[in-house]
C-alpha cells in the first residue's frame, strides 16, 4: 500500500475504535493507521498524541541539556519545551500542559515551591501534570514537603538515565494526592493513600537515596512481596527475576543494586522509624538485615500499617 503517497502510522494510546483501521496486535493495543502524505500536519499531530509529553524546568544548562538527551532518546516520549528560571515553567505548563514535569527546586525569578503551588491553585494552569522533583538538595524535610503538595518522585542529583527513564514510566500510573488547594477539581478526598505511594512515602523516612538505580528495584520489590505474600520467601527466585524481565537486565544486577540502596540508606533514615520496621537489627552490633528480610520486613509494616495514610 506504501507507493509514495499514503504514511504508516502505528499507536498504542490513540483512539479505541476500530472503523476504517487495520488493527495489529491486538492483544498489545497496537493499531494502525493510513493516511494520505497530504495530511501531514494532521499526522504529526496523532504521532505526538501518541508520546508521553515532558517539560523541562532547571536552570543549569549542563543538567538541563542532560535531561533533554534522556528525555529524547526514548522513541516514546515527547519534549515540549525546556525552562530556565521559574517564570519560563509556568509558561511552559499554560502554553503546553505536559503531562510531566521534571522541576527543579533552586531557580532565579520563580524557585520550584512556587511553581509546585501554581501548578495546584492557579486556575490558568492545568492540575494533571505529573510533578518528578530533580535536585541537589538532598533533604529529607524538603522532599516530604514536595510529596505534600503533590510531586510524585524526588530524584536527587546526580543520577542516571535509567533513574530518570523509569521515574517518567511509572509516574503516569501514580495518583496526584494531598494538597488542598481549594480547587474543587484538583482535591482529591481518599481515605487511603495508594500502595505505591505509601511505598514511596516510607522509603523516604528510610533514607534510601531516590538516584540509586536500586530505589526503583527496591521500591518494586517491596510493591511485589506487599500484594503478593507467597513471594517473600522467593525474592531471588521470583521477585528479581520479574524485576530484571521488566528492566531488562539480569537477577542478579537488580540483587546487587538493592544491596547497594539497602547499605547505602542504613543509618541515614528515620530512627524512630526504622526501629518500628526492623527493631533490635537497627544495632549496628546486629548487623543489616538480607535483602530478603528487609523487604519483608518493610512489606509486613506496610500491612499492619494499612489502615492509616500516615506513617
């Protein structure tokens, strides 16, 4: 069919309906779709509609053009614009409502709280941007404070492309919770936080470092071993092996990974906290606990802890 003048076009996301489209893939939700070379504006856009739409707030230019690399070497994701200070974010998100938002905290003008509040009580800002927080300043007050108002990940810099690839992916299924903004459309009123954002909350008053490839690792295999409980004596088994199918990597680089984040946060973390999850092993005499037993034990918290949003 592809003489010269009719373009191929295949989309996941786009619409559900079947007329006058050849589906592919069913099973996977891909189809596909011709059109004349003639409706070339029309195609870019149905392609772009197909992305996963980023914007880019920082006010280093070598980080700033670091995350643009990232952002455009995945064939999926779309880059609407990058900002420098403030002001130029909140331009960003009037003019283009991207569906995620990699902000920094420290900018001139406008610092990244103010956008972070804008973007829940401005009325001429769409709410749904997914907010990934990407600083240097690694504090555990501050980054308490940004999942308050509603920042979905806290990426402490420096980090890697994966950390930032991964945070994008798993941030579209993430709920925008807290932050009363007096905006009846952005409240959400839920007696209970989501698994993946309580994960998220504890892992922080953990202090495992968000940067580390293993975070991500961790943060899955906890979510695993919490919603399945016959898998907690399977972790390397099981649990790894998921996670490395996923990652595309192998078992044992996820197992050395979460070592890694488990070595690295003990010590750093809440102690109040932590003696309430791992008790008497928090002694530096006892030594850390496994792999195995601290996503256990943090899976067991998690569930006795259920009935509350509060940690």
């Amino acid at each position: 069919m592809n003489d010269g003048k009719w373009v191929r076009i295949t989309y996941s996301r786009l619409a559900q309906k079947s007329t006058g489209f050849t589906q592919e893939n069913p099973e996977k939700g891909k189809w596909v779709l011709w059109f004349p070379v003639s409706y070339g504006v029309f195609i870019r856009g149905l392609e772009e509609m197909d992305k996963i739409t980023i914007a880019i707030a920082e006010d280093q230019e070598y980080t700033r053009e670091t995350l643009a690399r990232i952002v455009e070497s995945q064939e999926d994701f779309a880059l609407v614009g990058t900002a420098q200070n403030g002001e130029e974010a909140l331009h960003l998100l009037r003019q283009h409502n991207p569906q995620i938002l990699l902000l920094d905290m420290l900018m001139p003008l406008v610092d990244g709280k103010e956008v972070m509040r804008q973007l829940r009580t401005n009325d001429t800002i769409s709410p749904g941007t997914k907010v990934i927080v990407v600083t240097a300043a690694d504090k555990r007050e501050l980054a308490a404070e940004m999942f308050a108002m509603g920042a979905i990940y806290y990426v402490v810099k420096p980090f890697d492309d994966q950390t930032i690839i991964q945070s994008i992916r798993t941030a579209l299924d993430q709920e925008i919770l807290s932050y009363d903004t007096g905006r009846e459309s952005t409240k959400i009123d839920t007696p209970k936080k989501p698994l993946e954002h309580r994960i998220t909350e504890l892992m922080l008053l953990l202090g495992v470092p968000a940067h580390l490839r293993g975070y991500q690792y961790l943060r899955e295999a906890i979510f695993i071993v919490a919603t399945l409980p016959d898998t907690r004596h399977q972790v390397a088994k099981v649990v790894y092996e998921r996670i490395a199918g996923e990652h595309g990597v192998t078992a044992s680089t996820v197992e050395r990974a979460v070592r890694h984040a488990i070595e690295t946060a003990w010590g750093r973390g809440d102690m109040d906290t932590m003696n309430q999850i791992f008790g008497y092993t928090v002694q530096a005499s006892k030594g850390r606990p496994t792999n195995t037993e601290y996503i256990a034990a943090v899976a067991d918290y998690l569930k006795l802890t259920g009935g509350s949003a509060e940690f």
